[in-house]
C-alpha cells in the first residue's frame, strides 16, 4: 500500500515539474484580445456618432460640448486615422474660451502620435504665443521650417521676433533662407539688408545683388537708385537708372529719378536735361516746370529759367501762383547776382519786375516767396525802379512807355517794363 502512495505521489510531483517547464503561449492573452474585440464593436457604433456629434457642435460654436465630446473620441480611440483633424479641432475649441494651456496639452498629445505634422505644429505655436511663451513658440517655429524649408510665412514670423530681439545674426540666416524660396520677397530682403547693416556690413550690396540677379527687373533698379540717392551715392545711382531707361525709355518714374540723381550729385545742367525729357512725357505737369526753373535758377542759367517759369504761366490752371512766384524769383536771384555796387537802373528795372510777379503771386494765394518780396518792399526806395527814376529819363525814352534791362549782365530778359499809371 505504501509503495502505491509513493508511486502516486512522485507522478504528480513529476507532472507538476512538467508544466512548469513547458514554456507559456506566444499567442496574446484570450482576455486581452476580447477585450479588444469589445472595444472595436463599441468603437463601430460609437465612434460615427461621436465624430458627428463634434462636428455639429463645433460647427454651432457650441465649445464646451465640443471638448467634452472630443474628449470622449480620444479615450475611446476614435482618433485612429484621422489623428491631424481630432486633435487640431480638439484644440482650436478650447482657444474661444481661452483655454490655451488646455490646448497645449491637447496638441502636445496629439504631436505624441504625429511628430512631423505642420498643422499641429504651427497650433501649438499659436497656443504659446497666446500664452506669452515666446521661448517656446520660437522653438515650435524653428521645428517647422526644418520639417518645411518652404514656409515663408512662418519663416517671416521669425524674422520678425529676431528682429524685436535684435538677433541680428538669426535675421541674415532666416531672410537668406526665405530668398531661397522667394528671391523677390522685399520684406526679407529690407530685413537682411537691416540685419548685414546692423551687423557692419553695407546693406547696399543685399539690393545691388538683387539687382544683378533680375537685371530686366526695372523697379529693382528704381528702388535699388533710390536707395543710393538717399544713402548720398547719386553718382551710383546714375548708372542703374540709365540701365533701367534701356528696357524703359518711357519710363516716368527712371526720368524723375534720373533728374533727382543729377541733382544730388550736382549736376545740374543734366538734372535739368533729365526733367525736361520727363516734362515731354508729362507736359501738363506745371510743378515740374517750375522745378525745371529752380534747377537752371540754381545753375545761373536764368535765360533759360525764365523760359520754364513762362511755360509754368501757360499751363497753370489754377491761378499761377507758384507759377508766377517762380518767374519773380528768376528775376530776384538774377538781381542778387547782376546788381552793381551801388544799384543803377538795370538792377531797379530787374527788381521792379521781381516785385510785380511776388505780388502777382502773392494775390493768388502763394507765400512761398513773402520773404523775398518783404525784403525789396522794405527797401523800395533803394532798389525798385519809381516816378523819380522815370523822370529821370530822356524825352524820348519816356515816349516809348517802358523801360528795359539793357546791361550785359541782364542781356536774356526780353520783357519791359511798363510805365506805372501814377507816373
């Protein structure tokens, strides 16, 4: 009896040791994969209607419920395949109610799944921005121009906060990024030329460069001249406007800044070849006689300046009285220059003449010149031709009813001077 017990005893212990050796199932856990199956049954009922559901509020702007629904979707798995939209919409309703950590944490969940999504990405560096985490929404910024080295807009959005921060260096390195993309992008290329300006650099050779890789960009040319003109290089600036009046001889805007050019850089008798040829295009312009004027008045050319304040007469439709002004001053700043010594009856003739178109002027509205025609009111006795120099003249000169400018100095002055009704 005893040696049966035994027998029974060490086959069982033998079975036991058995099982225990025998290695476990490679196959998932039966109740693990019922659960599963549950879950996949729920999720083909629930999941349409949740979907649905988030949807319509979301359209009625009805956020609470739209949070609370999508909250339900993303514990239930609803989210699978469609993880950029649930997540994204997730998020953007709880920005109304200005929730902006809770989306945050929504999308930084979302991110978790899709890594490399842009949508999520730009998102979540809204939610920063909003929450005054500017570290941060740089940092998200960063990660989406190397995910798309295209994003211009986002790449601008750097910029911008470099440039508050005075990363200049962070400026050139985006703004040379973005001229990859976009080589016209005039804000990129301004930032850079600031930020090579700002770093030592001369920030003209950002828009020469521009120039000569578009050279049939005629506003190139125009902005790059301008730039010149303002930084005190006309002389620079000569040469690409001419370049650009090759491509577009007609070209208003290259012939004023042209005329401009010339200016500045003191070459006047060109300044005012370059406004003439202008005035041809645009031969209406009255203001652009009367400039036409100033410059030969500046270049002692009075002849000449004389003839542009006339044609500024004849065109002026609005009572002439910068016209007229202008034609005064011609006479004024030729006395300046002509008068003797001791004033003779050229120089009251010419000053006569002054005074009258001031006045002229002065009766249409302009007081632009006040100041010169004060000037020869206060010595009117000393410098304007009156009765007392009129009686001065001969019988004969007196006949003829005017008198003229005859000196070498005032040789171009062809109008005369009437006699006054008083004399």
């Amino acid at each position: 009896m005893k040696n049966i017990i035994l027998r029974i005893l060490l086959l069982s212990f033998g079975i036991a040791l058995f099982t225990m050796c025998v290695p476990p199932s490679d196959g998932p856990d039966p109740a693990v994969l019922a659960e599963e199956r549950r879950l996949d049954s729920l999720r083909q009922v629930r999941c349409p209607r949740l979907l649905s559901s988030a949807a319509e509020y979301y359209k009625n702007r009805d956020w609470k419920s739209t949070v609370r629904v999508y909250n339900e979707v993303v514990e239930l798995g609803c989210d699978r395949g469609d993880e950029e939209n649930v997540y994204l919409f997730y998020a953007i309703a709880y920005e109304p109610m200005g929730h902006f950590d809770s989306s945050e944490y929504v999308l930084i969940k979302g991110l978790q799944k899709l890594p490399d999504n842009l949508p999520l990405r730009k998102r979540l560096a809204y939610a920063y921005e909003k929450q005054g985490k500017i570290d941060q929404m740089i940092s998200e910024w960063e990660k989406i121009i190397v995910l798309d080295s295209t994003d211009v807009e986002t790449m601008m959005n750097l910029i911008d906060v470099y440039k508050d921060r005075e990363n200049w260096d962070d400026v050139i390195l985006i703004a040379r990024q973005v001229l990859e993309v976009d080589p016209a992008n005039e804000e990129s290329i301004s930032a850079l030329a600031t930020g090579i300006k700002k770093t030592g650099g001369d920030p003209m050779d950002t828009y020469i460069k521009q120039v000569d890789d578009y050279p049939d960009n005629v506003s190139y040319k125009i902005n790059l001249a301008q730039r010149l003109i303002d930084a005190g290089r006309a002389a620079e600036a000569v040469n690409y406007i001419r370049d650009g009046l090759i491509i577009e001889p007609d070209s208003k805007p290259l012939h004023r800044l042209l005329g401009e050019a010339y200016y500045n850089d003191n070459q006047l008798d060109e300044a005012s070849k370059a406004y003439e040829k202008l005035f041809n295009l645009d031969p209406r312009d009255v203001q652009l006689a009367i400039t036409i004027s100033e410059i030969n008045v500046l270049d002692n050319e009075y002849a000449k300046a004389i003839r542009w304040a006339d044609k500024a007469i004849s065109i002026e439709t609005n009572n002439g009285g910068n016209a007229y002004g202008q034609k005064g001053n011609v006479y004024y700043k030729s006395f300046g220059a002509c008068r003797s010594t001791a004033i003779n009856t050229n120089d009251r003739i010419v000053a006569a003449l002054a005074l009258k178109y001031f006045k002229m002027a002065a009766d249409n509205g302009t007081r632009k010149f006040y100041v010169n025609q004060k000037w020869l009111e206060d010595n009117y006795k000393d410098v304007i031709f009156r009765k007392q120099e009129w009686f001065m003249l001969t019988p004969e000169q007196q006949r003829k009813g005017y008198v003229e400018a005859t000196s070498e100095c005032y040789d171009w002055i062809e109008e005369k001077l009437m006699k006054d009704g008083s004399w």
